[in-house]
C-alpha cells in the first residue's frame, strides 16, 4: 500500500490482511491525489539525480517499479516524469491494482503503466531489473526492514536508484486549542498512535527490532551515496471538500485503531471531530488545515 502512510492520525490502516480493499480502494486513491504535490515534488527530484547521469547515459530511465503501489497514483505520475519508462505497479491488493489499470487507462498511459500482483518481499523475484524503484511506506509493514530494503536493492541495475519513502512529520490538521476537549489533543493523539505502531510492528510476521536508520539500511545493501530529503504538503485553512473528506476519513480510523488508548475526555472529542453531522466536525470547522511532511531515503546500486 503506497499512500499514506501511517496512521497518526491520518494516515492508512495497517491490518492489511482484513482490509477489504474494494471499500478502502477509493479512500487511499483520493488521499493519494491530495499528496499529489508531494509526489511532484519527489519524482522531480529522483529524475534530477537519475537523467542525464552517466549511469543511465543518454537512454535515460527506461523501467520503473513502484512497490506497494496502492491505486498508482504515485506509478501514474513517475511514467509522466520519466516518459520513456515502463512502470511497473507492483502490490499484493489485486482490487487497488485494478485501479492503478484503469487510472493509467483514463490518463493515457495504459501502454507503459502495467500490474504486477505480489507481497513484498517474497514476491519479487520475476519482476526483473529497474533503473529506479520507488516505495512509499510499504516497507513498515514487513516484519524485517533491512531483509526489504536489500530485497529491492537486489532489483536494481548498475547505476539505478532505490527511493524508499518512510518517516517524516505526522500531520497536524487543528490549533491547540480547538475550543471543544482539552488544548492540545494533537500530541496526545500522536503518542497513542505511535503505541499503537510499535504494537503492529511487534505483532508483524518475523518481526525485527531494529533501528529504524533508513540511510544504513540502503548502505548494508550495497547500495553507495545514500541522501535524503523531505517533502511537504502544506493546504491551509479553509481545506476543500475533498481535504476535509480525507482528515475525517483519517480521524475515523485513529478512532478505531487506538481509540480505545484515550482517556474518555480525547475519546469523546475524537468522537465528535469525526462526526460530519457535529457542528464542530472537521467537515464543518472553518480552522481544519492539513500539514505534513514525507521524507524519502535514496541511493544508488554500484
């Protein structure tokens, strides 16, 4: 699953297994729209550190994997940022790449964007070579994140990228003080869902407990120059219909994922925020903002 992310508040859910994706597909592609101007701004990187280097020469980037692909709204855009490539929508939801098909069918890319059903890592092994391969927050739900990430490392051809989107800033989406609840829910929010994570992560299968240092993880790879950068998405109050849609879709499942971790006070605020019949709702507020920032990891195969 591309998108999104964690959930903190606001981000996917992580029980993959029960996810009924047919439901949930539509959710994670309009969240995946609305970071639109994340992926932008990432994929313009990636093609300044990969075109026109000597790595690649003058034939530039002609394959392209995106792991975890979710709907392909992160695929769609990088065959619009490499025009030469083959991008290969690589997930284990056979329901979200129907939709990463038909969303590269409506864009005109149907002859470059192709599916490919798997999980991650055992998967992989008949994809094939890729000059660039991108997955964003996939691999935090594999137990083993180093095993992944050199999984991957193992696809790419000499000189080719490896773009690991993990980490970054969780969103922030209210003032402190919101005139309903205690000041300052945002934090406490933050701290449930951060017990919640470490409990998932805990519970995956063949679960690893290790520092989440994404640069070393490229380098015990084998991979060489590891560089991050970060990106942000920044929409302002007033939010669109479709912002607000996504930040109370999100707040209603950081209600039912870690909910049940608030005091009564956070619980019934929570409640309330989620409501889109509450007059403080986040589909009513006039302050709802939507902040965030995504951090991806690179580096390159020798």
């Amino acid at each position: 699953m591309s998108n999104d992310e964690r959930p903190a508040p606001g981000h996917g859910p992580h029980d993959t297994a029960q996810i009924d994706w047919e439901v949930f597909g539509p959710l994670l592609e309009r969240g995946a729209e609305l970071h639109l101007p994340v992926y932008e701004q990432a994929a313009a990187w990636l093609r300044q550190l990969l075109v026109g280097t000597a790595a690649v020469g003058d034939q530039g980037v002609d394959r392209v994997l995106d792991v975890g692909s979710g709907p392909g709204v992160a695929s769609c855009l990088l065959a619009q940022a490499f025009p030469a490539a083959e991008v290969v929508a690589v997930d284990a939801g056979a329901a979200l790449l129907e939709r990463a098909h038909a969303r590269a069918g409506r864009l005109g890319l149907g002859d470059r964007v192709h599916t490919h059903l798997a999980e991650l890592p055992d998967g992989l092994d008949a994809l094939g070579g890729a000059d660039l391969i991108w997955s964003a927050r996939t691999l935090h739900h594999v137990g083993d994140q180093r095993a992944a990430v050199a999984a991957l490392a193992a696809h790419l051809r000499p000189g080719g990228l490896l773009a690991v989107s993990e980490g970054g800033l969780a969103p922030r989406f209210l003032p402190r003080d919101i005139g309903i609840g205690r000041p300052g829910l945002q934090s406490r929010l933050d701290a449930a869902c951060e017990d919640w994570f470490a409990e998932m992560r805990a519970a995956l299968p063949g679960a690893v407990d290790d520092t989440e240092d994404w640069p070393a993880f490229l380098a015990d790879a084998g991979l060489r120059t590891p560089c991050s950068r970060s990106f942000l998405l920044d929409l302002p109050a007033p939010l669109t219909v479709d912002a607000r849609a996504y930040v109370q879709d999100t707040l209603t499942q950081g209600l039912d994922l870690y909910g049940d971790r608030l005091d009564e006070d956070d619980h019934t605020t929570l409640a309330r925020l989620a409501d889109p019949d509450d007059a403080v709702g986040i589909t009513r507020r006039p302050d709802a903002f939507l902040l965030s920032a995504q951090t991806v990891h690179t580096a390159r195969a020798q």
